[in-house]
C-alpha cells in the first residue's frame, strides 16, 4: 500500500503533537518498582465516556498490579491528525482508538499497526465473542490490525409526539420524506436541526446520498484509490439532494457545532436530526418520546435503499509496542462481555461483543438499534474512511461552501474530480 501525503504534511507538526505521548514515555508517571508502563490513547476527553475509561484502567490496575496504564485523550479532528504523526514511531501509544476503513487503511500502509492474527488464533474464544462483520471490518488484506470496541449507524431520529400532533408516519421513500418535512414547516417548525460546523457531519449525509443514487459498481469502484473518478452524474444529484434537505434545516447550519444542534433537538426546537446510534447515551433529557428510521430511498436512486451507513470503530495495538503481551491483557480486558455490558449501560454504545446489548440494563431503543446493525445486510462506510484524504478533505469543505451558499454541486464534484486525479496519479 502506498503511503499518504497527508502524514507526510502532518508529520511537519510532529514535534509539537507527539510531546503529550513522549512525556508520558518518559517513565515519570507514578509507576511502581517492577511495573510495565503502557499508554493508552483514546478520542474521549468529553462524558461519559472519559469517565468510562478512567473507571476501566483503575479497575485493570487493580487486578493487574504489575501494569500501570498511563492515558491521553483528545477529541475527533485532533485526534486524527496527531494519532496519524506519533503511530509507528517510537514515541507510539501502545494501545490506541482506529476508525475501520480508510483510517485503518492509512495506518497500515504506514506499518504502524500490529498484525492481531497471531493471537487471535492462539485466544479464539476470545476472537469468536465478537460479531463477525464487526470484526472483519479491521482487516486489511486479509491481516486483523484492530478489534471492535462499538458498533455504529446513522439514522434519523424523530419526535413521535410532533408526529403524532401532525398525524404523520414515518417516511421510506423520498417523496414521503419531502411530503412530511413540508407538514412540519407549515406548522411553522424547523423540521430538521442540524450543524454542519464539523465536516464530519456532512460526510455522513453526502455518503448516504451518494450510496443512495449511485450505480453501486461505480459507488464500489470510486472507493479505490487507484480507479476514483466521480464522474458519475449520480454525484452531482445525490448534492442536489443535500441541498433540498437543507432548505429544511435551522439557519446558519455551517456555524452551528454538532453538540449544539443535538442539544437543541433534544429542547424540541425540530422534531428531526440525523444522529449516530452512539448517541442514545446523550438523550437522558429529552422530554418526549422519540423514535428512528433509516435514510429514505431516493426515487430513481441506484442503490440499495435498505442499506444502513454506519461502520464499526475500535482500538489496534501499535506495531513499535515494547510490551505486546501486556497491551493484549489490557485489550482483551477493555473487550470482554462484562465490559461490552458496562459500555452500553454507561455509555450508551453498542457493543460488538455478542449478545452484550441484548443483556445489558439499556432502553429498548438501544437493543433494537444493535439488532438493525447485526441483521443489516451491507453497511454504507462513512464518507470520511471510504476515500483517500485528499479526496475527502475536497469533498467535505467545498460541500461546506455549498452549504452556505458559495459553491454548487457541480463545483463541488469538479473539486473531487481534481482531487481524485492527484490521488491516482500518486498510486
């Protein structure tokens, strides 16, 4: 595989980015005479997974006393850039968070993960307690580089009590869609919140759309850098799309951060909002009864509208660990069921570990959410790990533009185009 430009770039920034990690190297971390040091680096700084997290390692020290875990954390954006500049070097975390898809793709091809095989086959109980698709989501050609830590999906959710007051059922095709978005706003609601100041957000709804419309061969072929074109005309109309959706959304949306719309859909102040199943664990607030459904198919759309978008995320050990067995320990302990349980009672995750969700003290909603990712029959990778990272950085920030008026569809897909020829001439 060949290397990315993008850690080329972000490794001008490596001294300042991998300071945090080499100090906590460094040995002056409170460890005891005879301890192992492992470091543990994660994307949860924020509740209640930050607290999850620091509850488990003083939970494995103490039934581990001969390894301490020191910890980092720092959120998504942050995350991304400085995980891709201090992985594989020798200041590397022992055990940190991946994304499947491209992410995992780019570490790997950067020689900076470990190769799990091995001890997998050695623990295979411990490799059968995982959901299959979930697991195989972290392995690049052929080899296992990660384990899952939760499962993921993108769905709509909606209050059923604005729908039950307009008298509205919930919409499967895009035409129903539109029809119960122009209900809610003549009641004089905003029918969907949304913020669209992070990028992430926009892949989530370009890369629905885009599996929606497009011809699924093409959609397939475009995901491999070497044969990416975006030519399709597909592309063009599922950002059409996008920007009818918009015309029903809260104004200023590119201002608007994710968490601020979440918490304002929660105050009711729009009955729809396109959430990830992660976040049941962020709606104890809300005040009214809610429910999900999937993207709606697109009318003339190419794609499987029964698909759903989402995709797993875990943790990989790093290839330069010095101390691979004790990193295995502190992994298998971060994924065993009673923990996949704790995960989703705490967090609100789901858990990839079998019928952990299903036994675990979680609202309903939770449990069928874990069922509609474990009975899917294909899952749609998000946007931002199906391509190569100059692909995505084009698409998500002249998508932004769009959004805010100063591009058009075409003008974006044009960006993506060039953006694509440089990445295949690199391949």
């Amino acid at each position: 595989m060949r290397k990315s430009t993008r850690i080329a770039v972000a490794a001008a920034a490596a001294s300042a980015l991998v300071l945090p990690l080499a100090a906590c190297a460094s040995g002056d971390s409170g460890a005891a005479d005879g301890q192992v040091e492992i470091n543990f680096f994660h994307r949860w700084p924020n509740e209640p997974k930050n607290s999850y997290y620091s509850d488990l390692v003083a939970e494995f020290e103490k039934e581990n006393p001969d390894i301490k875990v020191n910890v980092e954390s720092v959120l998504n954006d942050a995350y991304k850039d400085k995980v891709k500049v201090v992985a594989g070097s020798a200041n590397a975390p022992d055990v940190l968070f991946t994304w499947s898809g491209s992410f995992v793709d780019e570490l790997v091809s950067n020689d900076a993960l470990m190769d799990l095989g091995p001890w997998l086959e050695e623990d295979a109980e411990f490799a059968d307690s995982f959901y299959p698709s979930q697991l195989t989501a972290f392995e690049v050609d052929g080899v296992q580089y990660g384990l899952p830590v939760g499962m993921q999906s993108k769905l709509f959710f909606y209050n059923k009590d604005v729908f039950d007051e307009l008298g509205l059922d919930v919409p499967t095709t895009w035409d129903e869609f539109i029809e119960v978005l122009d209900a809610i706003q003549d009641s004089g609601q905003t029918p969907i919140e949304y913020g669209a100041q992070e990028q992430w957000t926009i892949a989530h709804y370009v890369g629905t759309l885009n599996q929606r419309v497009v011809d699924p061969e093409v959609f397939q072929a475009d995901q491999d850098p070497a044969t990416g074109e975006f030519t399709d005309p597909g592309y063009v109309e599922a950002l059409e799309r996008f920007q009818e959706l918009s015309g029903y959304m809260n104004e200023d949306l590119t201002a608007v951060g994710h968490e601020i719309a979440r918490n304002a859909w929660i105050a009711g102040e729009a009955p729809i909002m396109y959430m990830q199943s992660a976040e049941v664990g962020y709606l104890g607030d809300v005040q009214f009864e809610y429910g999900t459904f999937n993207f709606p198919g697109v009318d003339g759309g190419k794609g499987d509208p029964d698909e759903l978008t989402g995709a797993p995320e875990g943790f990989a050990i790093s290839k330069t660990t010095k101390h691979p067995e004790e990193a295995q320990r502190f992994l298998e302990f971060l994924l065993s069921k009673d923990n996949g349980i704790a995960y989703a009672e705490r967090a609100g995750e789901l858990s990839p570990v079998k019928d952990a969700v299903q036994e675990a003290d979680v609202p309903e909603i939770s449990k069928e959410l874990a069922q509609g990712i474990i009975d899917a029959s294909a899952m749609t990778t998000w946007l931002d790990n199906a391509y190569d990272p100059q692909i995505v950085q084009a698409y998500l920030a002249e998508t932004q533009l769009m959004l805010s008026g100063q591009q058009t569809p075409e003008g974006v897909m044009a960006a993506v185009q060039e953006a694509a020829q440089r990445v295949r001439d690199a391949s």
